[in-house]
C-alpha cells in the first residue's frame, strides 16, 4: 500500500509543482556526470574504433551509479524515520516525470499562437526542440509541438512511472538516467556514432514495453476524449514503424490518428535538410488546437498509467 501511495504523491507532486527552478534536479546532476564521463574517456581512449567498447562505460557507470545513489538517499532518510523515507522517495520519483513541464511548454506555444505572436512561438518551440524554428510558419510551429508532446509521453510519464512502480525511486532514476544518457550521448552523428551506441540502445530496450503500453492507452484516451480512436490504432499499425526509433513512432503515429492530421515532414537542423517519416493523413492543417489537444491526450494517458502502475506497485509490495 505505501508503494502505491508514494507512486501518487510523486504524480501529485509533478502535476501541481513541477520542477522548481529554484532547485537542483537530479538530471542536471547527472549530465554534470556525463560530461565528466565523457571528458575522461576521451582523454584517455585516442583510437576511434576503441570508443565503441568504451560506450559501455555510459550505461554501467552512470545508469548503476544513479541507482545506488537513489538507494542510499532513500535508506539514510528511512533509517532516520520511515515517514522521512517516503516523502524523499515521492520527491525523487516526482522528479523523473515530466507532465506538468511537457504540458506548460505546449501550451506556451498554443498561447502565443492563438494571440498572433508567431515569433514569440518560434522561440518557444526552439526551447524544446532540435530543429531550426526561425522560419516556420503556424502549422509547422503546431506540428513541431505537437511532435514534441507526443514524443514524451513515453520517455517522460510512462516509462518512469512504470520503473518506480517496479523498484522505487531507485529504479525510476537509472531509468532517468538512461534516458540523460541518450538525450546527451545518443546521437547518430560522427561524434557519439560509436561513443554513444550504448547508451542509445539500452535507452531504446527500456523503452520498448512502456512505448507499446502508451500506444494502447493513447488508443483508449482518444475514445474517452471523443477523438478517433479507430484511426488512432489504424495509424499506429500502418505509420508506427516508418520511424527511425522503434519507440517513438507509436505515440506520434496515434495522436496523427486521433487527432486526423499528419506529422513527420522536412525539419531543418542548422541549416541541413532532413526528411521525417510522415505518420498519419493530410485531411487537414494543424493549428493551435491540436497542441491543446494533445495535451489532453497526454493527460489522460498520465492518469491511466498512474492507475494501473499504483495496481503494480501494491501487488509488489
């Protein structure tokens, strides 16, 4: 029962706190590690061809490292009182989701475009994605956030919550730490194509179960928001694996279906061309609403996911 309860007051916490910029999060702990990480192998790995076996010290270290950190934090704070244990567990759990942040920042862009203001959404949307924003017009800038949204619920909500259901903040964070590691290091280019396989791989396998869940919970979100539903699940069957990653194709490829729009298409990155994959049918632009949209989508997703991970972590407890 204290599992359960725990798992809830983490989503709680997230949903009506956040990440308070006033403190340090955990994520930015880590990356500090990752860079130190990398500098060192680096330094002392010259042979370009080494850096592949190398890449396995990302994962090892700083995965396994996170989660003994957790561990300890966690068994220090209940040895002083068990009511101080769980409260520092809700809060490090709180802290490797993301729903409050991934909603406020696709409805910052939503705001600025239903008030007109392209170029203030332009600089939102750049906060929040890779691609070159400065010449987008108002269906690209939706479809960039709603991408974004979409994207998320996997990596952001379901796949933490499913690790702290399992095994705790312990586990929810290595998650987390996996998912810095790819975010970071994880880069198909010249730089981390060898140095960062590792990382791009482990974070791709932990991944695979919570992706196929959202896919399911998307296709029930969209018939209890009054979407399409059956297009939700005909796109995620059809588009789904046109994506590079075998993750993310799902979620983008039902929310395309639930909301009768298409994503994927031509970003740039610094200048350079690079075509998506589309998912879903043209029947229409996007607009503002479809990012306002989503964001409902993401919701009831997070909800759903809490209900049955709170299911899980009472029958482990």
């Amino acid at each position: 029962m204290n599992e359960a309860l725990i798992l809830g007051a983490s989503y709680l916490i997230d949903r009506v706190v956040g990440d308070p910029r006033g403190l340090t999060h955990p994520v930015v702990i880590i990356g500090w590690w990752i860079s130190r990480l990398e500098t060192v192998i680096r330094a002392r790995v010259k042979k370009e061809e080494h850096l592949k076996r190398a890449g396995l010290l990302f994962p090892l270290l700083i995965v396994t490292g996170s989660y003994a950190a957790v561990w300890l934090i966690v068994w220090v704070a209940a040895w002083i009182h068990p009511l101080l244990g769980w409260c520092v567990s809700a809060w490090l759990i709180s802290t490797t989701i993301a729903t409050k942040g991934l909603a406020d920042a696709g409805l910052d862009i939503a705001k600025h475009l239903l008030a007109g203001d392209f170029a203030q959404a332009r600089r939102s949307l750049s906060m929040v994605v890779g691609r070159d924003t400065e010449h987008l017009d108002e269906s690209e800038i939706c479809r960039g956030a709603v991408e974004t949204v979409a994207e998320n619920i996997v990596d952001a909500i379901v796949s933490p919550l499913i690790y702290a259901a399992i095994g705790g903040a312990p586990l929810a964070m290595a998650y987390r730490a996996a998912n810095t590691l790819d975010s970071m290091v994880g880069y198909k280019n010249e730089k981390y194509l060898n140095l960062g396989w590792a990382s791009a791989r482990f974070d791709d396998v932990l991944n695979y179960i919570p992706a196929r869940l959202t896919a399911l919970l998307l296709v029930l979100a969209s018939q209890l928001a009054n979407l399409d539903y059956r297009q939700c699940w005909a796109m995620i069957r059809r588009d789904a694996h046109l994506h590079p990653s075998p993750n993310s194709g799902l979620p983008e490829a039902g929310v395309a279906g639930a909301l009768g729009v298409q994503l994927g298409g031509l970003n740039f990155y610094q200048g350079v061309p690079s075509n998506r994959a589309r998912m879903g049918d043209p029947l229409r632009p996007l607009r503002s609403e479809d990012i306002q949209s989503t964001v409902r989508l993401m919701y009831l997703v997070s909800l759903l996911c809490l209900l049955i991970c709170m299911a899980i972590a009472f029958m482990l407890g």
